[in-house]
RNA sequence: GCGGCCUUAGCUCAAUGGGCAGAGCACCAGGUUGUGGCCCUGGGGGUUAUGGGUUCAAGUCCCAUAGGUCGCCCCA
C-alpha cells in the first residue's frame, strides 16, 4: 500500500461526517447549557507543561508523546491531552480575577503514541470541560452532572459510573506507606510477578490490576477512602450525599485510582460496554496541584476529558442514527452547448439566493445526468436544453414524486422557493 | 513496548491437496436521437500489502517488514 494515513488515524469521510456534526453540536450544546465557554488552545506546547503537568513518571509522559524540536531549537509536544494547556492559559490570561469557578471546554484532536486497536488511535478527539479556580465538591457534581447529560441526551444507555477519592498530598502518602504497602508486602509472593514489580515502582496501581493471582489479595486490600485525611473526607463524603440526593447511581469503585500527586481527590470514569477493551468513555477527576506543578499559585481545579471516537463506536453498536447532512437540494441537467451555458448561469443564481445546488459536468447523456441526480440525493432536476433555452423555460421535475413542469425561466427561483418550503411543512 | 489472528478490485468476499486471479455491489457505457430508482447487456479497474525464499509452477508453503484487528500495559 502506497496511498496510507499513519499508523493509528483515520481519514473522516463524508459518509461518517453526521456522527460526527451530531456529537459535536450536542456536545456544544450541553456546555452552553452548563455555562461554560469555549476555549482553543494550541495543538502543541512547550514540552514542559506537559511534562510537568502531566508528570514524569506516567505512561504518557514516559513514552507516548509525540516531542520535536522545532527550528528555533524549542522542544514541543503534540497535546496528550487537554487539561495542562488549558490550565497553562488560566494562569497566562489572570483567568484567577474572573468569576470562580472558570468555566472552559474545548473540542479538538489530541495525540498519543499507542499500539492501535478498536476505540484506541494515536489522533483521537476529545470534548474536554474543566472548572477551574474552586473547591467545592459542587463543581466534582457539576462536571459528573454534565457528563452524564451529554451521554443521555445522545441517547445512550446502559453506562455505568465508577467513583472513588485517591486523597491528596496530606494523607495519600501516609495511607500508602503506612498501610497498602505493608498489606500488599504482607502477601508479596502470592502476588501476580508484573504486581511485585508494581509494588515497588507504583503501589496504588496494583489496586486496579487485572491480573488473575492478585485479586484475592486486591479484594481485601484496605481502601483508601477510610484513610483520608478531614479535609478528603469531608469532600468526598459531601459530593456522595449530592450524588445520593440527586439520585444518581454510581459504583464506589476502590480501585479506581491516578498514580500522580498533582491529581488529588474525586476520580471517576464512565465505562461502556460493546465497544472492546477500551471501554472507558470519558476520566475524570480533581488536580487541585496541577497550578502550582506548573508554576502558578495553587489553584483547585477538576474536569473531565470525553473521548468522542468512543461515542461514535458505541452510537453505532447501538443503531442509534444521527441526524443527515444536508446536500445539494437542486441538480441542473443539460442538453448541448446552449443548454450547459444556460445551466451554468442558472447555478450562480440559485446559489446567489442560498439554494444549495450542482451542475452536471462531463456532457453525459440525460439519462446518466439523471442517474446521477437520484444517487446525490437532489430534490429537484432542472433541465436544460434547446427546446426550454428556445422557449425560455426550465423543465422541473421532482425527483420523490417524477412530476415534471416546464416553468417560465423568469419564475424559477419563486417556483423552487414555494416548493420547497412546501416540501420542508409536510 | 509485548503476544494471538488477519491482509486478494474502491467496498464485501470467492479461488480442491500449490496448476490460466473471479463474483456481487460501486463506477462508466448501451438497451430509450431528452429523463433517475427495477431489469438486461457490455466495459474499465489487480505487481493477490511489501521484500525475500522453497518449487517446473506460489493468492495458496516458509521468513522478514508494514498495516489492520483482538488482547496486555494504560487510558479517551
């Protein structure tokens, strides 16, 4: 194969272009709807505010950006993801005198450089909210609540949220070294080998092990959210209580976790199923040190990033159908010289007056014309040839029906005009 | 970064135990000197992913590479 894109994207054709003019307009929609604004920032950034941001030590960091230096001899990444430039612009702009919470969200690709597989590419496409600049589990609520709005109000079902709190920088590190890590060295040899190693490199992330050998001890590992500090404990137990009053189901999952200090208490995921391995539609959470690991003052912030190939894939394992795209509504036909000259000035004048319209080209036969009118989808044909150039007519027939008239050239934007309006009431 | 499976026309797929690369759809043209959908006829389109190897002969067997896919890791 000569002609491919990279390894790990797509090419978005025009048949698949409703699903995706769907999700981003209901997407648009729903942030409205919760008041927040929409910010673009740059594909790329400085390497450091991701490297800093996101944190050395991380998968992404480690091994999945894209980095290049540039002419100047800047080091750059293509973003990993959304929220360490966003945050990287509240702090640039002095967002911090706006009315807090900052309310943002963005809608655009992200890059990572990942083994490709169903629901998993190296470009993929994100909605991302972030509110920025207050602590009140409120906000926790508030990015939960439009999340979940967004995957309703596209109809999808049979979603299942998981929710935990991973603490923060006061009591997070006691409840690892003080208790996990002494649990978990407890049982060491019975653990699975890739856990041992986990033990030592990253201890909370043997909580969301998947390895068979480990679960009994996994199971039984004690959690964290009995070990958060007052602070932690407060918001957590605060945000659950909102949760329960609004009657939201959710799964308090213990081993949901994030492996990074800057991310502190609320994490949460949606999962979905029917779409492989990579079930997770959107990950969420709280990095209230996010600010100052980029060297701002500290401000709490907690958003939620939604992958949007995901939906797609699940909005068709569901046979939901979006909305179609409008096309070209009138097609002009022709017969001989006269008639394309004809024609060709017609089509100027329809789209003057905003109807959307295509020529034949090509000098084929009418009847391939015609052909060709049916397959675009085009309400109407006009046709064009020397018996209406002589008459100064416009033969109009309707595709649906196969009614044809011949109509005065002079009278042809009003007659479409009255028709389609028709067309659009019924 | 690691493992399993897959790759034949634009798409979906055939091709005995190695023996002349095919069909449907799509595209183009004709059947109607100016009329779409159904039907009929014909046409164009392939270095069988790429590169090696075995063989008189490879789409078919072997090796490597690339891409896809399903998992691992991690997450959108």
């Amino acid at each position: 194969m000569r002609y491919q894109s990279p390894k790990g994207t797509l090419d978005i054709l025009p048949e698949d272009q409703p699903y995706w003019r769907h999700v981003e307009a209901r997407a648009r929609h729903i942030c409205a709807l919760y008041g927040y604004g929409e910010i673009e920032t740059p594909v790329f950034e400085y390497t450091p505010v991701f490297a800093r941001g996101i944190g050395q030590g991380t998968d992404i960091v480690d091994k999945e950006m894209y980095t290049f230096e540039d002419k100047g001899g800047d080091s750059l990444t293509l973003r990993p993801e959304f929220t360490a430039g966003v945050v990287r612009a509240y702090l640039e702009h002095g967002m911090h005198v706006r009315p807090q919470p900052v309310r943002l969200y963005s809608l655009g690709p992200a890059f990572r450089h990942e083994r490709p597989q169903a629901g998993r590419y190296r470009e993929f496409h994100q909605l991302n909210v972030e509110a920025i600049g207050e602590q009140d589990p409120a906000v926790d609520l508030e990015i939960m609540l439009l999340a979940w709005h967004f995957y309703d109000d596209l109809g999808i079902r049979g979603l299942s949220f998981q929710v935990n709190s991973t603490g923060c920088p006061a009591c997070r590190p006691a409840y690892l070294a003080d208790v996990l890590v002494p649990y978990l060295r407890g049982y060491q040899d019975r653990l699975a080998p890739e856990d041992q190693r986990r033990l030592e490199r990253n201890p909370l992330r043997v909580l969301d092990s998947k390895e068979a050998q480990s679960q009994p001890i996994i199971q039984d590992a004690p959690r964290i959210i009995n070990y958060l500090c007052d602070e932690c404990r407060r918001h957590f137990e605060t945000l659950r209580g909102y949760l329960e009053w609004l009657d939201r189901p959710y799964t308090l999952n213990h081993r949901l976790v994030r492996g990074l200090d800057y991310y502190t208490k609320t994490v949460f995921e949606v999962w979905a199923q029917g779409i492989g391995a990579q079930n997770a539609l959107c990950g969420g959470g709280r990095y209230d040190g996010l600010a100052e690991a980029l060297g701002g003052p500290p401000t709490p912030g907690v958003g939620v990033a939604i992958g949007l190939e995901r939906i797609i894939l699940l909005l068709k394992e569901q046979g939901i159908e979006p909305p179609p795209l409008p096309g070209a509504r009138v097609f002009i036909a022709y017969r001989g010289d006269a008639g394309k000259r004809a024609g060709l000035q017609l089509e100027v004048e329809l789209r003057a007056a905003g109807i959307a319209t295509v020529s034949a080209v090509g000098d084929r036969s009418l009847k391939a014309q015609m052909k060709q009118a049916d397959r675009e989808g085009a309400h109407f044909a006009l046709i064009l040839g020397d018996d209406e150039v002589a008459a100064g007519t416009v033969t109009v027939r309707e595709m649906a029906t196969g009614e044809q008239a011949g109509v005065a050239r002079s009278g042809i934007l009003d007659y479409l005009r009255v028709r389609m309006d028709a067309g659009l009431s019924s």
